[in-house]
C-alpha cells in the first residue's frame, strides 16, 4: 500500500504539470515540481523566489516528499528552498523554468556551483536564493555544469552505491524518483553535507560511521582547466621585461594566485564563458627582504586593482590586464605532471623548513589532519591547511601567526611538488630525532636539502604583505628541529615530546607547538634572554575554508571577508626538568594577551631564580614544583600574575588550565607577582589555582 501511494503521489504531478489541474480549455499551469527528501521525505515547507524576488510557497506532502507550486507570470531562473518543520535542516535548489526539480543534498551543492558560475564567491547555498537578482543570469548549460562538476566529485563510495541501486546516471535536479528507491535510496546509507564553517564537502557514510571530506567548496566551481600552471608576464611599463612564473594555481571556483619572479604577486577571482575569461584582481608590489622596496607599477603605485581578459586553449590561459590606461600581457601552460600529482594530508603530513629570505628559517611541522604549527626568528604560528580539489593538486592554508605579543593572519593556496628543488637552506639546520637526549650543540648542521621528500609552495596574503616561500620537507619524521640562523642566536622548535638539553651564550628562542609541550631537559643560557614562544591558538574560520584578512581593496574585501575572530588562545603546559635563571640571564615569554597561562612544570626541586623573568603579553605565568621554587629579593619579574605553588598535577581541557596539589607555606623566600605588584617573603597557596584562557 505505501508503494502504491508513492506511485499516486507521482502520477498526481505529473497529471497537475499536463493539464494545470483544470478540465476547461484554458492553457496549462505553469508548475515547478519535485521530491524533497534525504533518505526520508522532508516535512515542511517549500519556497520558491524568481529571479526578480517574487515568492511561492508550498507545503510539503508526507509520506511522499511531493511538492507543487504554480509559476505562471514569475521570472526563471528560480531557486528554491525547502525548510523542516522543526527548522533544523534547510537544503535549497535551482531550477531554470517550470518542470521536475528536486531538493535533495545534491541540489543543496549544485545551487552553490551554479551561483559559482556567476560570482566565484558564493560559497554558500543560500547565496543565490538570498539575492535572486544577482543570479538571473543563470542559463540551463551552467546549471548542467554545475550538475556535472557535484557530481563527478562524490567518493568511489557513493558512485558504487548509485550503481549499486540501478542509478548509472543521475541528475539530482530533474530525475523522477520516489521515497526509499534509485537516489532516494542511497541517501539512506550516505549523509552529504556543506560545512560552511570550514568549507568541507563532508561524507557520512552511515554503515560505518565514517566521515570523508571529499574536498572544499571551491572543487565545485565550473570554472574550466582548473590546476597549476607556468609560464610568463610581460610588464613593459612596470619593472619591464618578461618575468617567468612557477606554480600558478587556478581553483575550480576561479581563485587564481600566482608570484613572479620580481615578486609582484597577483590574486584574482575569474569566470569563464566558453574560452573566454574575464575577471578582477590586484596586483602587490614586492614587500618581502631583498626584493626591490622601489618598485612601483606603471601608474607610480604598490597595489593595483586588474581588470583581467584571457583565452581558455587546450591547457593553456593567456590575456591581458588592464589598471588604469596600462596593459601587462601573460601567458601560462598546464603543468599537467604536476596537476594530476592527487593530493592528500597524509602526503603532505611531516616536518618542515622553509626561509623568506638569506638569513631567517622558518621551522614546523604539518600533521596528518591538516593542523600546522611552528615558529620562526620572534614569531609563533599554528594553523590549518585543507585539500582544496584532490585531483588539481591545490590547498588552502590559513595561519595565526604571534609576533612580540601581537597576532596577525595569513591565508592563501598551496601546491606540493612530490620532488624539493636541488637547492640549499639559508641558514645551516639541525635535525633532532625522537628521543634525543643529548647536547644540541653537539649535532652537526646542514644547508642541504638533498634526500629531501618534497617541497610545498605557498602563496599567502596578510595585511601588509604578500607572502611566497617554498617549504622543503626533511627527509625523515624528525619531531624536533633546531634551526641557527646566526652565529649568536639559536631557534628551536619543540614538537612534541622531546628529551635534550642546551648551553648556549647570546638569545636563544625556545618555540613550542600544540597544548602540552613534554619536554625532559635542561636549558642554561649562560648569558643573554630565553624567549619561549607559544603557540598562537587554534584558528576560528569565518566563512567556507577562509581566514579573514583586511586587504586594500574592494574586491579584496569580498575576495577575504572582514576580520570577526582571533584565534581561540590555549593555555599551556611546558614540563621542565629544572627552572633557574642566572642573575645575567633573563626569561621572557612571549604571550598574546594578559588572559593566557602558561603552567612551567619543574620536575627538580631547589631551583633559583636569580636573574628576570617578564611576559611581553603580560600573561599568567605559572611556576609548579615538586618541592619548591626559590627565588631572591633582588628578582626582577614582570607579568601580570605569576602563582608559585606546591602543586604537582595538572589538567588542560579547552583552554583551561587546572593545578591541584597539596596546601601549604612555600620555602621562603619567595616571590609571588599578582597584578603587577611585587610581594616578598613567605606565602602560602590554596590547594588549586586555575588559570583561563579566553
């Protein structure tokens, strides 16, 4: 019987869409019709804007799925959206006249490759139903495209369970199916969703309880010929000359970032129509060390906003841009070898360095989810980088970087070349393997990257500056890296647990990564500052796979929206097995602000602070030990709160850190810091002391 209602379901729309649902003579009603449904019929209600704003309702039909609406006099393209009872799922869709077009997780994704066809930047599948007038535009072929693209994106998984269910080619838009049959039917064993939070193409498949992230948002756009290219621009009136470019990256969306080798970056979004492109973009001066601080374009200015027309050929892309009354010619090809190179965060997962110019190194080290941390000389950076399209072989990073207690952001495309180039480091680099114990001033350095496996190139916007440099990953997973960029300062970065130790004359930066740094040894900076570099925190992305930056311009504003979030700021955890500052010697830590805590677990009693100890962020420094801390009235500390205590447990859970030990009088004497005011002589300490990050 349920059968046989599904069928009359069917067979009514079909008879409303022949004959409007009238026995005269008068011409038929114009109807849109379809299944709303995601494995389940949806119960609630359909809306349907023209692309004028003029709006229709319907009322979803159960157990069906059915829903009808008349048309007649409304302006196509519509777009449509269906809304639970209860308000907790909304799926939208796209249709180009009166007819058959569902709603269904598919057409919640094809209505967002569809408006991509129009403005590459709308990443969301409300965009077009919000704005119908933007998107009037849309023709049949683009929404076919957009069809295509979603479609020939899903895993082997749910390919094989649409053949599985007699389903060999599908249009999620106009095929006619019913609850619980064809498509219908894989929806049961597979949940496709859009984070717009992230920008993730998710997965669920609901048999094992496993998510795959298919890839970004941007995999959906139409844009043609997507990958990485090479080739050259011609700026005549500028730097002159032809300057070559490697490793320009087209996304599916029409993203398109590229360097060149004068350092002029470009950062563009593009639509095609057939072979022809037409887009706009901007164009930064050099800003990095050792490029030209002359620079200046043809109109004497360091940014300009391009107006870019090209032609698509078979694996090539050439054009002009225009700023003003000037003209710059470029020509690219295909890298095809480098394109069809899949990628993956597993393959990109290990340890790295990287430099901007001769005489800074930038350490870190990329984990097989995607999360990236590292430092360089006074910065601290964390962050993430996600697989745009794993068959163009093009990511998206977004950084928080913390330089002398201030964040800034960074946020951009990468490519990975399986192969490093035959180059050197700038700066000679020690590998410390798991579990070294030893003297770091033992290890040999190196400047050679050979036996390297890989380089991963990233092409990155902040606020001020354009960034590119090439990262090579070091031969093997190393989990520590100690990097000398001078002969009077030494960089380390702690990731992970690590066991060494270290003497040293002059500054050294200790950098340490993720929330609990277990480090097991010894540190004595004969003379000169330790600076300990915390991690920056974890990013909170504003919009589908982007961090904002301000950049300086109006389409750039749209190109990386406007700024909402920090970071969520961690708390953290550093084990020491002694803690002692000399009296010419001084510990600063470099925190983002007075509500961070950083816990120092000291595993050796009887250290002696003698020398100083300051946080340029003013955070809460948090000294804990088995026994004692001892300090001297000549002490110089400066932090906002800095908590001495017998305590010799902790605990860290989202961003708040938890001391508990037992209750008693310190050994004095003893310093305590509390709001900026300097306290000497005995003190005693409650049995718990929290400190909270933001």
């Amino acid at each position: 019987m349920r059968f046989i209602r599904y069928i009359a379901a069917i067979l009514l729309v079909v008879l409303v869409q022949a004959c409007g649902g009238s026995s005269n003579n008068s011409s038929p009603t114009a109807t849109v019709s379809g299944v709303a449904a995601t494995g389940a019929a949806m119960d609630g209600t359909v809306t349907l804007k023209d692309s004028t704003g003029n709006i229709r309702s319907a009322v979803i039909s159960l157990p069906s799925g059915v829903f009808n609406m008349d048309v007649s006099g409304l302006t196509p393209p519509y777009f449509l959206k269906a809304t639970n009872s209860a308000g907790t799922l909304t799926l939208y869709s796209v249709a180009t006249g009166s007819g058959t077009f569902n709603i269904n997780p598919l057409s919640n994704l094809v209505v967002v490759a569809a408006a991509m066809s129009i403005d590459p930047l709308a990443k969301t599948p409300d965009a077009a139903f919000n704005n119908p007038a933007d998107f009037g535009t849309l023709t049949a072929a683009q929404i076919q495209a957009a069809t295509d693209s979603v479609m020939s994106q899903m895993s082997p998984a749910f390919k094989a369970a649409l053949a599985a269910n007699d389903v060999t080619k599908v249009n999620p838009l106009t095929d006619s199916y019913w609850i619980g049959n064809g498509l219908d039917k894989v929806f049961d064993g597979f949940v496709v969703t859009l984070n717009t939070a992230t920008g993730e193409v998710q997965e669920l498949q609901v048999a094992s309880n496993t998510t795959t992230v298919v890839g970004l948002v941007d995999m959906l756009g139409t844009f043609p010929s997507a990958g990485v290219y090479d080739g050259t621009v011609t700026m005549p009136l500028s730097s002159g000359g032809t300057h070559l470019v490697r490793d320009m990256l087209i996304t599916s969306s029409g993203e398109m970032r590229y360097v060149m080798d004068n350092g002029v970056q470009v950062v563009a979004t593009m639509t095609a129509s057939g072979s022809t492109v037409t887009g706009t973009g901007i164009a930064y001066a050099p800003t990095l060390n050792g490029q030209s601080t002359n620079f200046q374009f043809a109109d004497d200015s360091k940014a300009v906003n391009l107006t870019i027309n090209g032609t698509l050929g078979t694996g090539t892309f050439s054009g002009t841009y225009t700023y003003g009354s000037f003209s710059d010619t470029f020509s690219f090809s295909l890298n095809t070898q480098q394109t069809n190179s899949t990628a993956s965060l597993d393959k990109i997962a290990g340890t790295y360095a990287s430099s901007l110019d001769s005489n800074t190194v930038f350490i870190g080290h990329i984990e097989a989810n995607g999360n990236i941390w590292g430092s360089g000389p006074g910065i601290g950076y964390s962050g993430l980088i996600q697989v745009v399209d794993p068959n163009a072989n093009i990511y998206r990073v977004t950084l928080a970087y913390l330089q002398n207690g201030t964040y800034g952001y960074v946020s951009g495309l990468a490519t990975f070349h399986d192969v490093a180039p035959a180059t050197s480091l700038p700066m000679p680099t020690a590998l410390v393997a798991t579990g070294y114990t030893g003297e770091i001033a033992s290890l040999s350095y190196s400047s050679s990257t050979s036996g390297s496996q890989g380089e991963l190139v990233m092409l990155l916007s902040s606020p001020s500056q354009q960034i590119s440099l090439g990262a090579v990953r070091m031969s093997s997973q190393q989990q520590t890296i100690a990097v000398q960029p001078t002969a009077s300062s030494l960089i380390i970065q702690v990731i992970g647990n690590s066991a060494f130790s270290l003497t040293t004359v002059g500054d050294t930066q200790l950098g340490f990564s993720g929330e609990i740094s277990v480090f097991s040894g010894a540190i004595n900076v004969l003379s000169g500052t330790l600076n300990v570099i915390s991690n920056p925190g974890n990013i909170a992305l504003n919009g589908p796979n982007q961090i904002a930056i301000p950049l300086p311009s109006a389409i750039a504003s749209s190109i990386l929206s406007t700024p909402s979030n920090l970071p969520v700021l961690q708390s953290q955890v550093i084990n020491w097995q002694s803690f002692a500052i000399d009296a010419n010697s001084a510990v600063n830590f470099v925190q983002p602000s007075s509500s961070q805590a950083v816990l120092n677990n000291v595993t050796v009693s009887g250290d002696i602070i003698t020398g100083t100890l300051t946080s340029n962020g003013g955070g809460n420094i948090m000294l804990s030990n088995t026994d004692a801390i001892v300090g001297t009235g000549t002490t110089g500390v400066s932090v906002t709160s800095m908590t001495g205590t017998m305590a010799g447990n902790y605990s860290l859970s989202g961003g708040t850190l938890t001391l508990s030990g037992s209750a008693g009088a310190m050994i004095s004497p003893v310093v305590l810091v509390n709001a900026g005011t300097t306290t000497s002589g005995g003190a005693t300490f409650a049995s718990e002391t929290t400190g909270t990050g933001p």
